[in-house]
C-alpha cells in the first residue's frame, strides 16, 4: 500500500514538472520570438535610414560630379581661346 501511495505520488510529480518544463519552454519560445521580433525591427529602421542617407550622398556626389563636369568644360574654352592666334 504504502508502495503504491509512493509510486502515485511519483508520477504525479513527475507529471507536474513535465507540466512545469512546458509552460517554461513555452515562455521561453514566446520570449525568443518576441526578441527576435524587436531585432528585426530596428534592424529594418536602421537599414531604411541608411539607404535615405546613401540616396543623398549620391545625389550630393552626383551634383558634385556635374560641377566639375561644367567647370572642366569651361576651362577647356579658355585654354581654346588662349591657344587660337590673335584674328588679323
């Protein structure tokens, strides 16, 4: 009797604290995934900001780029001018 009483009370625990282990685990995964969640998340913002801030780099580039372009154009007629012989 006292043997029976011993072994039910066993798998009653044991049954608790498979119960127990799988809410913990479940909580846990619940836990994961909400950080996983959050990561994710600002790692999205981060990357939007950076690409608008690379847009504008580029343009800033781009623009610059246009300038030198113009500025060697105008040179280039200057030094035609200087090298072209006086008109008679």
């Amino acid at each position: 009797m006292i043997t029976g009483d011993v072994d039910d009370f066993g798998t009653r625990l044991d049954r608790r604290f498979d119960a127990s282990e799988a809410r913990i685990l479940s909580r846990f995964e619940s836990l994961i995934r909400d950080f996983e969640a959050h990561v994710l998340e600002a790692f999205y913002v981060y990357a939007e900001t950076s690409q608008r801030r690379l847009t504008i780099v580029e343009r800033e580039i781009s623009a610059l780029k246009d300038g030198v372009a113009s500025v060697e154009s105008r040179l280039t007629e200057v030094e035609k001018r200087l090298n072209m012989p006086p008109a008679a």
